[in-house]
C-alpha cells in the first residue's frame, strides 16, 4: 500500500513540475496565477495520498487547510487583476 | 493485498490521472480561457477519485465526513474562483487564441462599473451574427437605464 502510494506521490510530483512550466512561461499574470492554483490543488491531493500511505487521518486536515488558501488566494488575484493590475 | 486495498490504489491512481490531464492541458491549451477550462474541471474531478480512495482506506465515520467535506468544498470553490478569474481576465482583455470563432460578450460589459447592460441573445450557431442585446427597459421596464453606452468595453 505504502509503496504503490509512493508512485502515485511521484507521478503527483511531476504533474506539479509541468504546472511550474506554466508559472514560469505564462505569458500573461491570469495564466500564472491558474498554474499557482493548479499547484495548490497538487499540494492537497499530495497530503490526501500521504495520508494513506502513513495511515493517519490527521493530514486529511493539512489538504483543507491548503485548498482553502489556494482558494482564497486565486479570488484575491482575480480581485487584484479586474482593479487594474499590470497584466 | 486486499480487494479494500485495490479499491483503494485504483481510485487514487484514477484521481492522480485527472490530475496528471489538468497539468498536461495547462501546457497544451492554446490560451488562457481553455487552459482554465482544462485544468479547473479536471483536478476537481480528480480531488473527488483521490478522496475517495482515502474513504475507502480509512473507513471510520470520521474520515468518511472530512472526506465528503472536502469535496463539496471543492465542488463549490473552483469554479468560483475559475470564474472570478476568468471575469477578471476578460475585462483586461487577455486575447483569445487566433481560432476564437465567436466572442458573444464583445462591447457588452460597461468599462467604468463593470456590469452586463441589459441582456445578451445567446446564438446557438457560431458565425451567423454577432450577439444583440435585448434593451434594459423592454427587459424589466426601467427606463433609466436605456441609455446606450455600447462604447467598447473590451477590445477582444
């Protein structure tokens, strides 16, 4: 179980290695902050797995707390860009 | 290893595909607009397998609720965000990719408070006519707002 986990946290890692891509070649500021998003959801879904692979429920709240910030983040970037940020 | 177990690896690895999809789209999509739409809806459904996967694993009440939680959190926040950003995206005129056939919101958008005027006549088939707004008094009948401010809102 801990194993096959493991993969699984492997794969995660370098999908959120291709949504890096996207933050750092995006060529206008909405395309990078959806990459950041991307990457706050991949952080979640990372410590969804690593609950399963140690057992414990305890991280389960690690991934709401990190969905809720990556949320909470994106509205703050859409508010930011409709009041006239610099794109 | 357990038949619990293989439910459990299969329905990760299902939530890791989605969310392997989402980061390939993030790079392959020709602009912004699909880009979002790609990665937004992929990773919610791939958050929905991999929380699965950690219900069926667990299994006690406990874990079952956070697990719920977390996906109706999800189902209710990303595409809030996706369209506060890609609200935000449009009236900074980010371009659509070279192919756009159609863009039924076009001048529509007042640029100083932000606000559809009147409605818009959504066409079902691309490239008959542009989108019409249906008059703000003939729709509720409120005469102030009748004013034509058609200037253009957002250059697409």
């Amino acid at each position: 179980m801990s194993g096959a986990m493991n993969l699984l946290l492997l794969v995660l890692a370098s999908s959120m290695g291709l949504c890096f891509v996207r933050l750092l070649r995006g060529p206008s500021l909405p395309d990078r902050v959806v990459a950041l998003d991307q990457i706050g959801v991949h952080v979640a879904a990372m410590a969804i797995l690593y609950s399963i692979a140690q057992g414990r429920v305890v991280f389960l709240d690690a991934a709401v707390v990190a969905s809720l910030l990556s949320f909470l983040a994106t509205v703050a970037f859409a508010r930011y860009l409709e009041q006239g940020a610099e794109l | 290893m357990s038949t619990k177990e293989w439910l459990t690896v299969i329905a990760a690895g299902a939530g890791v595909f989605f969310m392997v999809v989402a980061a390939v789209g993030l790079n392959r999509m020709p602009d912004f607009y699909t880009r979002m739409h790609g990665a937004t809806k992929s990773t919610t459904l791939g958050i929905s397998f991999i929380l699965l996967g950690s219900a069926l694993h667990f299994g006690t009440p406990f874990a079952i609720t956070k697990a719920v939680l977390v996906v109706v959190f999800f189902f209710l926040t990303a595409p809030v965000a996706a369209h506060a950003l890609a609200r935000a995206a449009y009236f900074r005129a980010v371009p659509t990719c070279p192919s756009t056939a159609l863009d039924e919101l076009k001048g529509h958008y007042r640029p100083e408070t932000h606000e559809l005027e009147g409605e818009v006549k959504l066409h079902c088939c691309a490239g008959t006519a542009a989108a019409e707004v249906v008059s703000a008094d003939e729709h509720n009948s409120a005469p102030a707002n009748a004013s034509g401010e058609t200037g253009g809102a957002v250059e697409g």
